[in-house]
C-alpha cells in the first residue's frame, strides 16, 4: 500500500506491538516523501496510551489514533512544513529538530 514507509517504522516506540495508523494519514504521509524526494525519518507516529502518558503527549493525543507522526527535520524544516500543508496536514507542530503533523479537521499550528 505505502511506497516510502514500513508498519515497523509506525509502531509504538515501547514495543507493545501497536502500529495501527490512520489510512489518511499514512498515505499522506507517503505522497508528502514523494513530493519531498528524499528519505523522511519517523521519530514517532502510533502510540499507547502508557507510552504517550511517559513520552508526555495530550490526553487526547493524535499519536493515540494513528493520525499524528513526527518527523526528524534537518536545517530545511521550512521547506518540509509548508509541503506537510500543501499535502493536507491541518496539525503541525514544529520544535528544533522535529515537527508533529496530524490528520486532524481544522488549522492549528504550534511551537514547543
């Protein structure tokens, strides 16, 4: 189904096994690595809800639903961004290092 990415590279980083993700967002997800012609590197997507209690996501994190991954981001985070938003991606959180993009319904941006 996904060209660019593997189940192993969305499960949970605990290792309980869960990697269900959101069609939608994964298939965004692969034609966002198209569009950006090279490798995207996925520091979290799936989560349980212990391990995003410890990893200190929201309570009603979209990690939780499989519509959320963050990426590793390089010096042209910039760039990645405003392609996550022409994909589709209507959450996008962006830190030093790493940005959030969710599947969720409407526009929100933020910094951490």
């Amino acid at each position: 189904m996904l060209k660019y990415f593997s189940q192993k590279e969305f499960a949970c980083k605990c290792g309980c096994g869960d990697y269900k993700m959101d069609e939608e967002t994964v298939l965004k997800l692969d034609r966002l690595r198209a569009l950006w012609g090279k490798p995207l590197i996925v520091s979290s997507a799936k989560r349980c809800p212990s391990h995003n209690k410890r990893a200190g996501g929201a309570i009603n994190s979209f990690h939780l639903y499989g519509a959320a991954i963050d990426l590793i981001t390089g010096p042209d985070q910039h760039s990645l961004i405003k392609l996550a938003i022409n994909v589709g991606f209507m959450g996008i959180g962006v830190a030093k290092g790493f940005i959030h993009i969710d599947t969720r319904l409407n526009r929100t941006d933020w910094t951490y």
